[in-house]
C-alpha cells in the first residue's frame, strides 16, 4: 500500500537528518495518513479512504466529500477518488434535469 493521499495527492517527500556536527544523512517525511470513513450526501453511503489529516481538515472545510471532488482536478485524485467524482457528478447531473 503506498504512502499517498487518495484526495489530496499528498505523498512521501525526501530531506536530510542534520546532527549537531552538521552531518547529513537522507530520510523520508512520510504524510500522516489515516483510514476514515467518508459520507457522501449525493450518493446517500459511506466510503472508506486512505486521507492525509490535512486533506481531511480540507474536505470538513470545504463542506463534505462531494464538494471536494467535485472541486479537484483530477490529476491529484487516486483512482478510486477519480471514479467516485464521476459517480457522484453522474448523480447530481440526474437529480439537477
């Protein structure tokens, strides 16, 4: 399973340990992800996803999951997140005619 973000696209970045002699030794930042269960309104269910706590704090902002797909491009949503906009966007297109 990798280290990234299903919403925001957010993955592991690479830096430097610097001890006190100013030695460095690489090292990874890894996103604090964390499985949560997301409700969406349109589709009237819950979805599991992989979220980062600044995706999840970004999504609560914007005013639930479906705004926040439909928001996104979708470069830097993960296959499933792709596949759940389309979904969703299907639905509010069907419940707008």
């Amino acid at each position: 399973m990798s280290r990234i973000c299903e919403l925001t696209g957010k993955g592991r970045q690479v830096g430097h340990n610097v001890s006190h002699a100013n030695n460095k030794t690489k090292r990874t930042f890894l996103p604090n992800l964390h499985n949560v269960t997301l409700m969406s309104d349109v589709m009237g269910q819950s979805y599991r996803l992989r979220v980062s706590t600044h995706g999840l704090r970004s999504v609560e902002h914007v005013g639930g999951l479906d705004n926040w797909l439909l928001k996104t491009k979708d470069e830097d949503l993960s296959l499933r997140a792709r596949r759940l906009k389309r979904d969703i966007g299907k639905k509010a297109a069907t419940a707008a005619a």
